[in-house]
C-alpha cells in the first residue's frame, strides 16, 4: 500500500512538473514572438547549416508572417501566401506556395506562429538562455522537433534547431533590430528584374 502511495506521489509531482515546465515554456515563447513579430517588422542576419542543403548565410527581413532572405545566391520573397525565389546563376525566378519546412528554412522566425498549436513544450537551462524544445504531436506534420535557444533577458532567439524526418536544420541568428518595414519588401518586383525568367510551380 505504502509503494502504492509513493509511486501516485511521484506520478503526480511529475506530471505537475511536466505542467510548469509547459507553461513556463509557452510563456518564453510569448515573450519572444512579441519581440521578433512586432507589427513593424525586423531584420536579422542567419547561418543555416544542413546536410541537404550545406551552409547559407544571408540576410532577413520579417514582419509578421511575411519575409524577404538574401544570400549570396538567391533571394526569396514571401508576402504570406506566395514565395518568390530568384536564382542569380540562372536568373529566374520560381513562384511556389511554400510547406511549413520550406517556410521555416527561409525564415527562422517561423516558430512565432507554429509553437502556439500541435506541439508538445518542455524548457531547459543553459546559462544566460533557455532551450525550449517542440515535439509535435501529429507524426505528419513536417516539423517534427524544435530546439530554440532564448535569451533570458532579451527574449531574442539565438540558434534554432529543427528536424525534418531524420534530418536536422541549425540555423544561427544573429543582429537582430525592429525595424519598420513596407509590405512592398515582401513581394518580388518584375520591373527591377526585367530579363529573369519567371516560372509558376504552384
């Protein structure tokens, strides 16, 4: 009886840390996507290392589910709904809706909007930040696991873990600033590209 008490004890204090450490991970999180999702925008430099796709570094601008990426290769426009890739060594430009993944390795900023439905939370300390991990509950969805490393005074987001079946994304991120940006930013501009080919993959 007694062994019976002790293991509904331990149960039941698990399952209460389990609970504080959720919340207390949701609550990191809000902080965080009210910084990074301010409705003016922001811009942030990133490092996305990958066994798919090497090492990319570039440029960010965000605002709100919106981004514009520069790397030494291509840029990407996204205005929510419509991505527009170009590629500088074939100048063309590729027009796609883009999955959750795609979306996420573009702009690592995704996090604000998918951590607040279908993921298990859990945090950790590391110091001066937090490590938030993401497990998601439905085995299709694209994104199985996040690990998002948060700044325990600024709440910005340092390094972003993601994996994609078995493989893993890192992306590094690094000055970030509010800045108030132009929905314009976001959609790719056929007047400033006059002679790329664009190509509709929707």
């Amino acid at each position: 009886m007694k062994k019976f008490i002790i293991l509904s004890l331990l149960m039941t204090l698990s399952l209460t840390a389990g609970a504080q450490d959720a919340a207390l991970a949701k609550n990191v999180l809000d902080k965080t996507a009210a910084i990074v999702g301010r409705k003016g925008g922001a811009s942030a430099d990133f490092t996305l290392s990958s066994k798919k796709y090497g090492n990319v570094s570039g440029s960010l601008a965000i605002k709100g589910n919106m981004f514009h990426a520069k790397t030494p290769k291509s840029i990407v426009w996204y205005n929510g709904k419509t991505q527009w890739s170009y590629m500088k060594s074939t100048n063309e430009v590729n027009v796609s809706t883009p999955t959750e993944a795609q979306q996420m390795r573009m702009n690592p900023y995704k996090f604000i909007t998918i951590y607040r439905s279908g993921y298990n939370m859990s945090i950790s300390d590391n110091g001066n930040s937090y490590w938030v991990h993401l497990v998601a509950q439905n085995k299709t969805r694209t994104i199985q696991e996040l690990y998002i490393l948060v700044n325990k005074k600024s709440y910005n987001p340092s390094q972003i873990k993601m994996r994609q079946d078995k493989d893993w994304t890192n992306i590094s991120i690094s000055n970030f600033k509010a800045k108030n940006l132009s929905n314009s930013v976001f959609t790719f501009n056929a007047k400033d590209y006059p002679s790329s080919e664009v190509v509709d993959l929707r």
